[in-house]
C-alpha cells in the first residue's frame, strides 16, 4: 500500500524534500505522491516522512 496527498493538503510543500525516493511533486492545486515509486519509506525510515512533517492531520493517508 502507498501514501496518497488528499484534498486537505494546504500546498505548503513541507513533504516534497522529506520523500527519500523523490516522489513528491507540486500538483495544480495540491502536492502529489507518485505511486509507482512511493516505498511509504521503507529501507530508508522507521516511519513515513511526509505524513511526520505534514502539519494537517489526515492529509496524507494509505491509498
């Protein structure tokens, strides 16, 4: 299962530096995950990244 950006992403860009696989990039309105390269950090980290910096709760969950 990957990680997927929902409505409630306010844009502010604090995930995008945090994906160790680069797979975070600024969508029209909201940032995106790209799930065929997302690894929910696995081999790199104990938890995943972009959901620890995130600062709205709920806006990036398990697709």
């Amino acid at each position: 299962m990957v990680m997927t950006i929902t409505e409630e992403c306010i844009s502010c860009g604090a995930c995008e530096p945090e994906c160790p696989v680069e797979g975070i990039s600024e969508g029209d309105t909201i940032y995106m995950i790209d799930a065929g390269i997302c690894v929910e950090c696995e081999g790199h980290y104990d938890t995943q990244q972009c959901v620890d910096i995130c600062p709205v709760d709920g806006a990036i969950i398990h697709a």
